[in-house]
C-alpha cells in the first residue's frame, strides 16, 4: 500500500543484569524536634524526596531499574520467541551513561497527549532512551459503576467511555447482554445498528486525521476534520437525541427509529465526505514534510504487535489483515463487501494510510446498508426486556405497571458469562459480564484497545526524537476515557 522504506529498526533490549542498590541509610529521626538553625541535611532532603515518589508507576534512571522492569519498559516482548531481533544494529547509544542523560514528563496536561496521557521519557539529548506511558488521571470506575446498575441502565454508564466511539460502546455492552438473553434481534435492529457504527467509524477517523494533521502542523486539517466530522454528529442528533454519549442502542434493539428523510441524511454526508477525501489525500498523502515525519517513524514489527495484543490500525499497519468485521463476523458484516486496509512498514505513515482507507471502506458498506436495509421492528417484542409503546401507557394500567417496573427494577437476566468483542475504530473492543441472575452485572470489565495498545507507545519511541513522540502517540489513536475506565 505504500511505498516508502523503513528506516534501520533500534537493537533490541538486552538484559544489562543490573540491580538497584539500596538507598543510603539516614541518621535524621523525622520525630526530633528540629531547631531554628539554618542548615541543610542532604541526607534529610533525600529522604523526604523519596516519601513523594510514585512507586511503579516511577521512571527510575537505568541503573537503579531492575531487569524485569526493564523488560516491561521494552514492552513485553518477553512472550517474544527467544531468538527473536527486532531489527538491526542502531549506531544510536541507547544504554548512554545516567549522568548524560535526563528524566522528564510529556504530559499529562499537554494538548498531543490526546488527553491525559503522561509519557515520562529519559532522553540522551533529543534521543528517547526510554520511556513509560502513565494512566489513571480520570479515575471513572465505569466497570464497577456498571456493576450497581441495571443492563437496562447500562448503556449510559458505557457510551462514555470512548468518548469519540460511544455508539460502538453501547454496541458491545448491548450485545453481551442480549447473548445472556438468548434474544433475536429483528433484522432491522441489525442493520441500524451497522448503519450506526460505520457512521461512528468515519466521525471518529475524521476526528483523528483533524487532530494527526495539527500534531504535524496542519491547521488546515483540522479545521477540515472538523468540518466533516459535524455532519455525522448532526446526523446523530437528529437520530439519538445527542451529538454524543447517545444511549441509543441498548440491549433488545436501539431505543427508536431512525427519522423520517434519513436516506437523504446520510446519502449527502458520505457523498460529500467522499468527495473531500480527495482534498485530504492532495494536502496530506503527498506532503514532503509530512511524509518526512512518518515515514520509518515509530515503526513497528509484526511480532511485537502480537507480543503486545495490539488491535486495529496498528495491528494491521504491521501487514496482519485482522478486523473482528471480517475474521469474527458479527451482525450482517458477513454479507457485505469491504476490503481490510493493512499496511506494509508498520510505522506513522502506515497508520495514517490504514484510517484515512477505511472512511472509504465505511462509506462503501454504509452505501450497502442503504439498499439493504428492511422494513420492521427497530427492537425485539419481548415483553420481558421492551418497555410497552408510549400510547399505551395512557391507555392501560398493566402497560403502566410493566414500563415503571422495566426502568426502576430492570429485567432479570439468566446465570451466566459471556465475552463479546466487535471491532472498534481503535481495535478490539470486548466486554465481559457475569450475571447472577438478578437485574445488575455480578462482574463487567471492558477490554479496551486504547488501553491495550498503549503499551506499545515504549516499543515505538524508542530510538527516536522527542519531536517524533507527538506524531507516534497521535498515531496510537489514544482516548484517556477508555483507558481509565
């Protein structure tokens, strides 16, 4: 797909065997009274210094890191094969002495992070020695959230996690909880719901092209990411209600239908967004700085993606045609024709080149759900988990009843576990429930993909300039909502 060549790979991580040596012990006893003398105590400064450190989370210099924090800071290749090399020899000096290198934070309140994201990074001048991303700003506790609300409540407790693909989180939650059921949705549930996420794929690549182009210095870009991007979130207000965080497909269906003169909606978004492609391809595709700065930047192998349980666009940016869509076939992705995007190098541009194809590709199967989508039910008649229509509310006391009863108590789901995973525009996204067979989640947890691939941000900047970390990590696609759910 593309037809660069990739710059000569850092030298893999060797085992130094170094150990951390004890800290020296101090003689100040932080009980005694201390007096009104004006002195320094090196010793107490140490001491207290080390009483505001972060513990693991701690980017300690190299020669106070043990081997198998060493090996984590690599990025896992541990599960790598044992005569595995990532690539050739590099003439940078990646082991530099500690005195000649330094210590610092990118982030977390920093506009490239793409959220709260901090990076702490030891570099030997402009070179990234090392680095480790550190999460755990947001603090949401969705999953635990989740566990004390019904699954008739949960879609609004999931739909803010990825908050640039809520739909897609609704998605996943609802089909958990529908497998716990035993339900068939009807099929016009299903092609809303499809309609929907491929919707949510182009909003959200639209957003990550708009804010990859500033990262690299293209103002232009994301004024025209943006431009695109509020058609679809138009589109979706006019549907749901909200631009975003819509609770709109839950478990049994979606919780209307879509709106009168919606072909029209959407056949002139993805024609006009179609058409602008072409814009972004001539600014971007062909810029020389911009192919200057990704090409062979934070590249990476095969083999560490899969060490690294890395998804979606990076996954295939390696050459590996994974998409849940095609490999694990879920709703009617089955009968519709797409092709998988995967690149070649792994690196920037790859990345670039696999979101910017797959709008088209969306494009193509959302022209498909058009033609084929059928008449009928928008969710599933039962009784047990649908709430009775609005106009018989006024019309019958059981109706009454059966809706109070559904939206205060829940509905009961049998005993059991399940794992769902659909393909999300960052990768997998799964979701697994143990029901005990009341209304609310004995266990939910997300498997996020950007929490997931970012462990593979140390493996990328490795070797690298500082300037080409703002570019790498714009290129994992993080969204800090999802990480620390």
């Amino acid at each position: 797909m593309t037809d660069h060549t990739p710059k000569s790979g850092p030298a893999p991580w060797t085992d130094p065997g170094l150990k951390s040596d004890p800290a020296p012990k101090s003689d100040h006893d932080p009980k005694s009274p201390v007096d009104d003398a004006p002195r320094v105590d090196l010793t107490t400064q140490a001491g207290l210094i080390g009483e505001t450190e972060e513990g693991g989370q701690e980017l300690l210099p190299l020669s106070d890191t043990a081997p198998a924090e060493l090996a984590r800071e690599r990025g896992s290749v541990l599960r790598l094969p044992e005569d595995y090399a990532a690539g050739d020899p590099s003439d940078i000096d990646l082991e530099a002495p500690d005195d000649e290198t330094m210590i610092i934070n990118f982030g977390p309140q920093h506009p490239s992070t793409h959220g709260v994201l901090r990076l702490m990074m030891e570099l030997d001048g402009e070179t990234v020695l090392r680095s480790k991303p550190v999460i755990g700003y947001l603090h949401t506790g969705m999953e635990k959230t989740g566990e004390e609300l019904t699954y008739q409540q949960g879609s609004t407790n999931v739909t803010r996690m990825d908050y640039l693909s809520p739909l897609t989180n609704e998605l996943v939650f609802s089909m958990a909880t529908e497998a716990l059921l035993g339900i068939e949705l009807p099929q016009r549930a299903l092609w809303i719901r499809m309609l929907l996420a491929e919707m949510q794929r182009v909003a959200s690549h639209l957003m990550w092209l708009a804010t990859n182009g500033m990262d690299l210095g293209s103002t232009t870009m994301m004024i025209f990411g943006f431009r695109e991007r509020e058609m679809v979130l138009g589109f979706f207000e006019k549907t749901t209600g909200l631009r975003m965080n819509h609770n709109f497909i839950r478990p049994g269906g979606t919780a209307a239908d879509l709106p009168d003169g919606w072909e029209d909606d959407v056949a002139i978004i993805i024609d006009t967004i179609e058409a602008r492609l072409e814009d972004y391809d001539q600014l971007i595709t062909g810029q020389p700085i911009f192919r200057e700065r990704t090409e062979g930047v934070g590249a990476l192998t095969a083999e560490e993606a899969l060490a690294l349980s890395a998804t979606g666009p990076i996954l295939r940016s390696t050459g590996i045609a994974w998409d849940l869509r095609r490999t694990m076939p879920y709703m009617h992705y089955d009968k519709v024709d797409f092709d998988v995007i995967v690149g070649t190098y792994g690196d920037n541009f790859d990345r670039y080149a696999i979101r910017f194809n797959e709008v088209r590709e969306s494009i193509k199967i959302i022209r498909q759900v058009l033609d084929r989508i059928p008449a009928g039910d928008y969710r599933v008649q039962d009784k047990k988990v649908t709430p009775p229509p609005r106009a018989r509310i006024d019309e019958s006391m059981e109706a009454l009843i059966h809706h109070f009863k559904i939206f205060t108590e829940g509905y009961k789901v049998p005993e059991g576990e399940v794992y769902t995973a659909i393909e999300s525009p960052r990768g997998e996204i799964g979701c697994y429930i143990v029901s005990d067979g009341s209304a609310k989640p004995y266990r939910m947890h997300i498997r996020g993909p950007s929490f997931v691939n970012m462990q593979s941000l140390p493996v990328m900047l490795r070797g690298g300039l500082v300037a080409d970390a703002i570019a790498t990590t714009s290129s994992v696609d993080p969204v800090m909502g999802e990480s620390d759910r």
